[in-house]
C-alpha cells in the first residue's frame, strides 16, 4: 500500500494553496452568514479531492453513518443506544482496517502460513492510502462517543456535521477536534476582526517558516544518511537521528501552525496540537505536549475506559503500554511504528516508577538550571531514540542503525552540502531560542509577538525572506499525511 504523491494535490506549502486560501478567505468574508458553511463544506471538499478525487466518497460513507448513528444514540435508551454506537465506531474502524491495515495484516499472515509450511499467502490489495483517515476517523469518533456519553448534542444539520469532519484546515493532519469544540463556531457568525488576522497569519508564517526552512532542509540531511545508513559512521547517524526528531516536530507542528492560523484568519478557534515538547523534563511531560490532540483522545477514549490509573499498578501498567502500542500502530501499518510505541510505553512506566521512588527521598529535589537542562537533555536523547524506529522502513535496519550508533566504529561526520547544513543549523537555532524565549521568558524576548511594531515588522520581513531565498520551495508533502 502506498500513499499518493499526485503533483496537483493541494499542499499547504505550495501555490495551489495560497490562492485557494485567498479566493476562499475572501468569499467567506464577503458572503452572508448562512451561505458560510456552504462555502467552507465545497472549499473542504475540492481540497481533499484534489488527492484522490475518488475518495471523496469514503469520507462521504462514514459521514452519513456517523450523522444517523448520532441522532438514533440520542434518541434511544439502554441496549439500543450502545448498539447503534458500535455500529457507528464498526464502520469507522472497519473503512480504516481495509485501507490502512489490511495488506499489514495480510504481510504477517503469509509470513506465518509459510513459517508452518503452507504455501497458501493472503492476497493484497492495490489500494492507496487515503490521505488523512487516521485523523478524520477519530474525529468522527469522539462525536459519536460524545453523543453517547450525553456531553454533546446530536447535530441535526446535515451540512454543518459534515463541516465537522472535513474542515479544511485540519482535516487530513488534525489536530483531532472534539465536538464540544467545534460544532457550535460553524453557526457562530464570524465578522472580520483585524486582529484574528493578523494572529493567524503570524501563526501561517511561523508553520511555513518550521517546514519549508527548517524541516524540509534537515529532511535532505536525514534522507541521504537514512537511506544509505550503512554506509555512515555512528556520529552521521546521530546527527541524523537529531536532526529527523527536530525535522518532524517542525514538519508536524508546522502544519499544525498553518492549519490553526487559516481557522483564525476566518474566526475559529482550534485547539493547541504542541507546545515546546522539546522542553519538556520527563516523558509524561512530553506527550503532555506532544501531538496533544491525539494524547488526549487515547487518554479520554481508551485509558479512562480500559481503568486509567484507578486500579492496580500492574493493571495501570499494562493499560499505558496497550495505549502506547495502538498509538504506534495508529501512525502506521509497520512493526516499525509499533516497537516506536511500545518504547514510549516503557519511558511512561519507568518515569511512573521513578517518581514513585523519588517519593521516598523527599528532601532530595531537581531544582535549578543544570538539573533542569540535564532532564530536558535525557528526555530529548530518549524520545530521538525511539525515533529511529519511527523513521527507519523496518525494524531490521533501525536496530542496525542502534547498533552501528552504540558499537561507534571510527568515521568522519557526513556533511554533505555545506550550504544546506549551515542553513539547518540557523533554522534549528531560530527555532530553539524562539521556544526557550516563549517558555522561559513570555511576551519579554518573543520577536513574532514583540510589543514593538518595528520588531514584530523587521520579524515578518526576515522570515519571509528567509522563506523565499533559502527555503525548500519544492512542495514536499507533510510527514504526517501518510498517518
């Protein structure tokens, strides 16, 4: 299974989109208020259609499932109400089994059919991936779950539902909204506001600046080691190693800057997918900042349901390393994605039991600068750690890749073109001194949001020149797309 390429796909960093962003923008502003959403469900549908126009209407199956299921949740009582939730979330899993899991599942059943001495293999499918199902589906998910739990009403508007799910903005890389807080803008009237404006097209020049300078530069690094890994030294493959955590953080939170920023530009408020992970001191204290939309849906929708932390240690450990395993699996039909994840479920559980072993020395404390760095330094080098698995294209070479990194045979450091690291490494140094100054030191040192008009104006100039000059003006699909 793959996922398509097509040239002619609107990625948020390309032309196609910055003249649909100004076409749509502007006829939505000038419209009235209830011809809106008309305009924001056609401008949602000719974005995802031009990936695969077909596939348009799997979107459309699942919506009309969802929509009925929610209101007959809603009006029945008992047994009934339960049933027609596990239909709705059957249909839902079911769409995302076939096209995403299927030939995973079928790989490792012809693999054990041969280990037993069958000849016999499960047939593949020739399907693509649908672009963004892992997001989309969720999404529709937690609204039936909503529903069924009493916290949201029914949506009876058929368009304003279907809006819900195909938001342009964060429809094929989120964040995973909820309907709580969503549902209710779409009929909000929104009046052109200076200053949404100008916030969300601060927020668009930061994500555009994060992928197409930064992320798209240190992805040519990444790729040419990565792909030719055993033909590096140990000290390329940590760079590299480095430098693809740093590249999908800015890839993801780049598109998630982007997505937040155009919702803003026309009013709506989407919630915060990231903040600082990299500063974070522990790894609960990661995913607490990490893809906080997804976190927080597992939390919500899986670990509270499965006991959360109200039951045994054993049992509460066992429910964190089922979460982290099916949230692996849910970035990717490859064992790859699952080690990456059952690696996170074991830092949670051993950070759970660091703290509970800390609780005996109450006098001793971590506080202070360097204590504090060195915490920030280990949880970096754990999380980048697991992201070999994550980038590797099996598990066979990523545990090759551990293994040249911690066996350290001799090499020079891959530099390849001088140009392009030195761009990388002034990207990756904007990039941490912007987020150490938002942290440690907010509304003091920022530039984007500087009291000063000249050097919030002097900011906007720099990265777009920084942009145009020096970015990766390529159009490279999201990393996260393929999710």
């Amino acid at each position: 299974m793959k996922f398509t390429n097509d040239l002619k796909a609107m990625l948020f960093n390309s032309l196609h989109f910055l003249i649909f962003f100004i076409i749509i923008t502007t006829t939505y502003f000038l419209s009235p208020h209830g011809h809106r959403w008309k305009i924001l469900l056609l401008s949602s549908c000719y974005f995802y259609m031009t990936f695969v126009p077909l596939y348009i209407l799997i979107l459309g199956f699942t919506i009309v499932i969802d929509y009925f299921a929610g209101i007959l949740i809603e009006r029945s009582t008992g047994k009934r109400r339960k049933n027609y939730l596990i239909l709705s979330i059957a249909a839902n899993v079911g769409v995302l089994a076939v096209f995403k899991y299927y030939n995973f599942i079928a790989d490792n059943l012809s693999f054990l059919l041969g280990s037993a001495g069958f000849q016999e293999s499960v047939p593949y499918l020739s399907i693509l991936l649908p672009i963004g199902l892992s997001f989309h589906t969720f999404q529709a998910m937690s609204y039936t779950i909503e529903v069924y739990r009493g916290n949201q009403k029914a949506e009876r508007h058929f368009g304003i539902y279907s809006l819900y799910v195909m938001f342009y903005p964060q429809l094929v890389a989120g964040p995973i909204e909820r309907p709580q807080n969503v549902l209710h803008q779409f009929r909000e009237k929104h009046s052109f506001n200076y200053d949404n404006v100008v916030a969300g097209l601060r927020l668009m020049l930061w994500g555009f600046f994060k992928k197409v300078f930064i992320a798209d530069r240190l992805a040519v690094y990444v790729d040419s080691v990565y792909n030719n890994s055993d033909k590096h030294s140990a000290v390329s493959l940590i760079v590299a190693s480095v430098f693809f955590a740093i590249q999908i953080y800015c890839d993801f939170s780049g598109y998630s800057d982007i997505a937040l920023g155009t919702a803003r530009v026309m009013g709506y408020k989407l919630m915060l997918n990231f903040r600082r992970p990299y500063l974070a001191r522990s790894i609960k204290d990661f995913w607490s900042r990490w893809h906080i939309s997804l976190s927080t849906w597992f939390k919500d929708y899986l670990y509270i349901p499965l006991g959360g932390n109200r039951v045994a240690f054993n049992r509460m450990y066992l429910n964190i390393f089922i979460v982290f395993m099916i949230s692996g699996l849910w970035h990717g039909a490859n064992w790859t994605f699952i080690v990456w994840g059952a690696l996170h479920g074991v830092y949670q559980i051993a950070g759970i039991n660091f703290d509970r072993l800390m609780q005996r020395f109450p006098n001793l404390k971590f506080t202070g600068f360097l204590p504090s760095a060195f915490q920030t330094l280990l949880t970096f080098a754990f999380v980048a750690f697991a992201w070999v698995f994550f980038r590797a294209s099996s598990v066979n070479e990523a545990f090759t890749i551990v293994h040249s990194i911690f066996t350290w045979k001799a090499g020079d450091l891959f530099i390849g073109s001088t140009s392009n690291m030195l761009y990388a490494l002034l990207g990756i140094s904007a990039l941490f001194v912007t987020e150490i100054a938002e942290e440690f030191y907010p509304g003091s040192f920022t530039l984007l949001n500087n009291r000063y008009k000249l050097v919030r104006h002097l900011t906007y100039a720099g990265l777009i020149i920084l942009i145009l000059l020096f970015g990766v003006l390529s159009s490279s699909q999201f990393i996260y797309f393929q999710f």
